[in-house]
C-alpha cells in the first residue's frame, strides 16, 4: 500500500464517476498538496492495477474522501 495522504480532501460527490475523471481530480489535489511525483506515480499505478471498484479503493486508502 501506498503513502496515506491524511491532509488530501478530494470531493467525488461533484466529480463524474468515470475512472479516468476520479483519477485526475485525486491526482490533480495530491499535486496541490506537495505529494511528490514517485508517490503520485505509485497511486497512479496502484489505481489503474484493476476494476473500477478497485480504484475506488485505492483512492480511499490513500485520501480522505467528501
């Protein structure tokens, strides 16, 4: 698992639900927040690694979601 990035608030309720949309706003607010590019790479890959119930997963792990 990866860094858990406690001050990242990312709001989906306003975000499409497509995958590629969820995983732009959460990499957009890691960016915006310092997290650095190997750790951003590291959700990225562990994100995209399977289904869509998958990234869900991945992204709440990592963020605090509203």
């Amino acid at each position: 698992m990866g860094v858990r990035c406690e001050n990242v608030i990312v709001e989906l309720s306003a975000t499409d639900g497509n995958a590629f949309a969820i995983l732009g706003r959460v990499t957009r607010e890691l960016r915006s927040c310092g997290v650095s590019d190997e750790d951003i790479k590291e959700f990225q890959d562990q994100a995209t690694s399977g289904d869509y119930d998958h990234l869900l997963q991945v992204v709440f792990d990592w963020v605090n979601v509203v």
